[in-house]
C-alpha cells in the first residue's frame, strides 16, 4: 500500500544535529569502556575514536563530549506494560493467534491490538510515553526499543484503522522517539501531546496537537502545527494548512455529583461544532477509559452502572471536517449504590381482572430494605400509597378498578432512601361479566339466539355443543350483536355466551343453556286393514318414529305402541272398536315432535263367510 510522507516531529534545535549522541566522559572512560557499555559489536570504538579526531585510545579527561554515530549504538527490547483493558481487546503476536487482552501483559513488538466497539486499552512504553487505543481500532506495534542505558527509546506503531491518543515522553536525541504510521501518513511524535483519526475510507488522516509543537509534511509541503491546532490529510495530496481546534465546550452547569441512572450530562452547543466527542475516565490523566461516545447533540446520557467513585467527564467539540477540538475535562463524584431494584413483576402495562397485584424485583447488591410507591397519577403527586419493606423480593396488594403508577427505590444501611427506580403502570380492570341469556326461539327450522349487552364488551364469541360442560364446542363464533341465527338439524344443544374486550380478551361465559330443535310433526298419515294387520303409511323426515293406537282421541289409553325406523308400520288387527292413531317422528338425541294429526279408526268385527249372504260369495 503506498503511504503518503506525513514526518510530524517535535520541534527542538537538537533534531538538526547529525545522527550522533552525544556522551559526556566520566573520570577513568577510555573508547574501549565506552565501545563495551554503548556499542553493538564493542570493538568499533576505534570507529568512535576516529569519528571524534582523537589518535590514540588514552583515558580520557572527565566531562569531555564524545559523538557517538547512533547506527553503532547497542539496541535491546523495551517491552509496553498493558494498564488498563475494558470491554473486548483482543492481541495477536506476528505467528500467533488472537486472544484476549489484559491488564499486566507486556509487549515486545510484532504484536497487533485490535480493540471493539465500546472496548478501549492503554499501554505504558518503556520511556513513560502512554498510548490510549480507543473503540474499533487496530494498532501493530512494530518496534519497541531501547539504546543501552542512553535513555533513548525508539517505537514504531502502525495505525491500521480507528483512531490513537498518545502522550509522548519528552525524548534524548537523536533516535528516540515515537513513528506512527497510517495508510495515509506516518507521524513522529518527540514530547507532545497528540490524536490522530485514521478515516473509515481509510484515505483520510486527521491530527491534533494539544501540547508541543509539530510540523506536518507531504508531497515536499510542510505545515507546522502548534499546541490548539490541527490538519487534515488526504492520500495523495499535501496537508492542509493549520488551523485552530475548536476551544472546550463549556462547563457550566454539568453536575459534579450524580445519585441517579442514567449518567446525564447536558452543555451549551456553540457553532461551529457538529458534533461532540464525549469520555468518562478513572483517572485525571485518561488512561482509564471507561466510557466514550460521539453525539450530535448537546447531551448525553449512559444507563451504564459504573462503581461508585470519582471520575471525569472529557468534553470536546467536532467540526464539520472531523477535526475535534481541545479538551474539557470535569470531575464529578457517583454515588449511586445500593441501585434502584430491578421490577419483574407486574409487566409495564398489564392488567389485573381481580385486583390482587404481586410485585417482584430483583435484589441489588447492598439494598438494606425498600421503599415501594403506587399512585394513580404518574407524577406521584396525590393519593400514594407508600409501603416500607424489608430486604424481600416481593410483595402482594389488593387495589380497586384504575390505572396505577408504581416506582420503587432502596435503602441503605443506615435506611436511607436512594434514587428511584422507573416509573411503571398496571391496570386493575375485572372481566366483563356473563351476558343474560334469553329464550332461544325456533321459526321454519332455524334456531335465533339472543342476550343482554354487557358493558365492556365489544364482541361476543357464541358457542355451541352437545354438552354442557362444552369439551367439543361445535361452533364458536365471533359477533358483533347480541342476535344470532342458526341453523341446525333436529336435535338438543347447548349454548352459552361471553363478552370480548377490544383486545380479545374473555369475559366469564354465561350459564349454559340448553335449545332443543325437534323434528317435524310427520304428515299425511293412512291407515288400512289387511287381514289381521293394520298397514299405516306416513310423510316425514326422521331418524326413527313411534307409533301410537288408542282407545280413547286424548291418547290416554293406548292400546299399542311400535317403533319403526322407516314412515310406515304393520301392526296386529286390534279388536272390534273405535281407535285412534298418531305417529311421533324421534330425531338425534331422542328428541321428539309434536304428534301427527290423529286419525280416527273404526275396526268391525269379521263375518264368517258361511254366514255372508249367497250373492256375495263371489266376492269373498
């Protein structure tokens, strides 16, 4: 990948030296103690020794400078110390796998950092520089390391995506120091205080100076940047000129205690500032980042429960090109312990039908005890009903019809009430209650049902069955008016009814109620004797018949009675005499019409034929 020259170095007459350290004798120093303690390979003092014009390996006198060329000088690691790890940062050596990060790891160059979203590390050098990575960033840290005991450290880091804050250590020259390379541009920082913002597109580079001085260059342009300044890079094109950081928001009016969740703060907006970059660390120095967010509005909020403790807010505003300005930094004091319980029960919005309400919560860490609200307005301002509870996880209690608002918080040891919790509501509503039922009616074969409106009710749901405890419901369905039509076959039912609120839920179904359909009365009745038989033939539709013969027209005294299955009989001659018949049609159910129309039968006694008179013979 081509990387455009970006040098940001710091701003001393010393970087002009030529590439030698300068070493001050001490009394007994001669080049060859010298070539042993400093050099790579000891026996190019003579190397030094020619460098600096002397002719001979003598002692030399004490305080005497000596130039040292730095590319003879002894290098050794000098491992970064991890001091501090929050959320997921995951390191990868150069033949290694990734694994987790933490606090107390050292690294000694070839490794990779790669921190997630709302993840942050920071990591100490040897000289004391101290590199804080925040969320979504990749950082290799390519060279770690250390010129003897000269003081002089040298780190080569590559910003691979997101985002670097670094503090570097005011270094010796000439080979200290701190490179940072980008995709867009490599910055060396020596003593100053600096950001650099590698764009998601990964072609645009942006840098901010806060302390020191820097100069910028590319495509043979240099910019100088001093503290409260900042550029911005392209790939491919020179840094733009300086220009001022925007100054920190204002202070006044941010909390400096905070009792309650979430963690709220609120600022004056000014233009010409886009946005703001908001942190929360343990420390005045940030090295422990806790928190960070980017917001486009003059606020900010965090449900996050952090420990109970001292902190400070950093505050800075971003303008239109990205560039984030300088530093407001304000502590303040959490107190937040023992939290408000966690409420499991009633859910936000639930109904009870019979009043009994069970609330439950979960048990925060340190709660002594508990104080729980319920009013019926949410501002808690009238008619509350206050409980005083001890270290328990539940609670039952009886309330009438109405919407109620609860809120609850805990107490300390000394019974302190702490903050609230959030404010929910429940309803007390009973079911709609069973509707009245009135008579089922018949006309023409079709049953009509109908019942009293009940209030609340905005459907009804109608069911039909065999049985009146309705374990096989036949029908079930959902109406708008308290009428309904049915048609049915001949049989008996049972039907029941119940009201339906607007979100379907059930009321208590009314009583069941039985409706008995019986089948037509048969018609067209016909009698005749054959012999000893008397033939009945009838209309009708059934699933069986009974007939009837008696003696007297009110059918009180019946002379026979006989099942058929089919519309008509053969029953045996009754005696000489007057009759009556009737034929009931018996449907599903053993349900019963009304009787035929009666017919009336004369029976008369047989003559023998030997006593008929001669001319009728014939016709025996």
């Amino acid at each position: 990948m081509h990387r455009a020259l970006v040098l940001v170095a710091f701003l001393a007459p010393m970087l002009a030296l030529a590439q030698d350290w300068l070493y001050l004798t001490y009394p007994g120093d001669t080049f060859t103690s010298i070539g042993k303690r400093y050099l790579k390979d000891w026996r190019d003092w003579s190397q030094v020794m020619r460098h600096n014009r002397i002719a001979s390996d003598r002692v030399l006198p004490a305080n005497t400078r000596i130039r040292i060329p730095v590319a003879l000088m002894r290098t050794q690691p000098a491992p970064a110390v991890v001091t501090h790890v929050a959320g997921n940062v995951r390191v990868r050596s150069a033949d290694g796998a990734f694994r987790p990060l933490a606090e107390g790891d050292r690294l000694s160059g070839g490794e990779t950092v790669v921190t997630g979203p709302r993840s942050f590390a920071s990591i100490r050098l040897a000289d004391g520089s101290t590199i804080n990575q925040p969320p979504s960033s990749r950082l290799a840290f390519e060279r770690l390391a250390a010129y003897g005991d000269t003081g002089m450290v040298a780190t080569t880091l590559d910003l691979q995506e997101g985002r670097l804050e670094a503090r570097a250590a005011p270094q010796l020259a000439p080979a200290g120091g701190m490179q940072v390379k980008t995709p867009v541009a490599v910055a060396g920082l020596r003593g100053t205080e600096f950001r650099l913002n590698l764009g998601e597109d990964g072609k645009t580079l942006r840098g901010e100076v806060l302390t020191g001085a820097v100069a910028v260059a590319a495509q043979r342009r240099e910019v100088v940047l001093n503290a409260g300044q900042g550029t911005l890079t392209q790939a491919g094109s020179p840094p733009q000129p300086a220009r001022a950081l925007l100054p920190p928001p204002d202070a006044q009016g941010l909390p400096t205690r905070i009792e309650t969740l979430p963690i709220r703060f609120a600022w004056t907006a000014t233009a010409p500032a886009r946005a703001w970059r908001v942190q929360i660390a343990a420390d005045a120095q940030f090295t422990r980042v806790l928190l960070e967010e980017l917001t486009e509005r003059p606020e900010i909020h965090w449900e996050h429960a952090l420990p109970d403790g001292s902190y400070v807010l950093r505050l800075r505003a971003v303008d239109a090109d990205g560039l984030e300005g300088r530093n407001r930094d304000h502590p303040f004091e959490l107190d937040l312990r023992p939290l408000p319980p966690i409420p499991s029960a009633p859910a936000p919005g639930s109904r009870s039908h019979d009043g009994e309400v069970r609330f439950a919560w979960a048990m925060p860490e340190e709660a002594q005890g508990f104080l729980l609200q319920v009013a019926p307005v949410a501002d808690f301002s009238r008619e509350v009903q206050e409980s005083r509870l001890p270290a328990v996880n539940s609670h039952a209690q009886r309330f009438l019809p109405g919407i109620w608002h609860w809120r609850m918080a805990s107490l300390d040891e000394r019974g302190r009430q702490r903050a609230w919790g959030p404010v929910q509501s429940f309803e007390v509503r009973p079911l709609p209650e069973a509707p009245p039922l009135g008579e089922a009616r018949i006309e023409a074969g079709r049953v009509w049902l109908n019942w009293l409106p009940v209030a609340g009710a905005v459907h009804y749901e109608l069911e039909l069955a065999k049985d009146a405890d309705f374990t096989s419901p036949l029908q079930r369905q959902r109406l708008d008016t308290t009428r309904a039509g049915l048609e049915l076959k001949p049989g008996r039912y049972f039907w029941r009814v119940r009201a339906l609120e607007a979100d379907g839920q059930a009321g208590t179904p009314s009583r069941a109620s039985p409706v008995v359909l019986p089948p037509a009365a048969p018609s067209a009745l016909q009698a005749r004797i054959e012999g000893n038989d008397l033939i009945l033939h009838w209309q009708g539709e059934a699933v069986s018949y009974r007939v009837e013969l008696a003696a007297d027209a009110a059918f009180s005294r019946i002379v026979q009675r006989a099942d058929s299955a089919v519309a008509q009989a053969r029953l045996p001659r009754p005696e000489p005499g007057h009759y009556w018949l009737r034929v009931v049609a018996v449907g599903d159910d053993a349900v019963e019409s009304t009787p035929s129309a009666p017919l009336a039968l004369e029976v008369r006694r047989l003559v023998p034929w030997w006593m008929l008179p001669f001319f009728m013979l014939p016709f025996i």
